[in-house]
C-alpha cells in the first residue's frame, strides 16, 4: 500500500467541506482510477 505525503492543514473550525479529499485521492491512486478513466472516456482532440 502506498501511502501518500500530504499535509494537512490546522484549523479551529469544527468541520470542514475537504475532510475527505485526502481519503478519496488516496483511494483514486491506489485504484489507478485516473488510467481507467481515460480509457474508457477518451479525451476528444
């Protein structure tokens, strides 16, 4: 498993709308999502 070098940033708010960005660019990265989709879903040049 490859673990990724992000930092997080501190805040003194109790939530905040990127809490899972770290979680889901880990997950897109270790599924190789971003080969998968341009495979299927070809950019039209």
């Amino acid at each position: 498993m490859n673990i990724l070098n992000d930092k997080l940033d501190t805040t003194n708010e109790l939530l905040t709308s990127r809490i899972g960005l770290i979680t889901l660019a880990h997950t897109i990265q270790v599924l190789d999502l971003s080969k998968t989709i341009d495979q299927h879903f070809p950019a039209n040049v």
